[in-house]
C-alpha cells in the first residue's frame, strides 16, 4: 500500500509445509537535506 509518504508491505514466510510467520513492514520516505539539516542543529545543541 502507498499513501502519501507511507510505505506498507504485507508478507508472510513459508516453510516446506505451511506459513509460519505474517506480519506488517512499513516505511515512511523523507527528504533527506532536511532530515541531515535537523540532526545537525539537534547535535550543535547537544555539544
């Protein structure tokens, strides 16, 4: 599913005989000049 800047994958794993696991993995997309931007002042403020 895409919504936005929002990411979900469905999966589920498999062994030879039925499905062990199932599960949810979502992922939000950034700009990443403005995420670097932050942590830099976040750091500045810190030391």
């Amino acid at each position: 599913m895409v919504e936005k800047r929002r990411l979900v994958f469905e999966v589920e794993a498999y062994d030879d005989i039925d499905m062990i696991a199932k599960g949810k993995h979502e992922r939000v997309i950034i700009n990443k000049d403005k995420f670097d931007s932050m942590i830099k002042e976040k750091l500045a403020k810190k030391y």
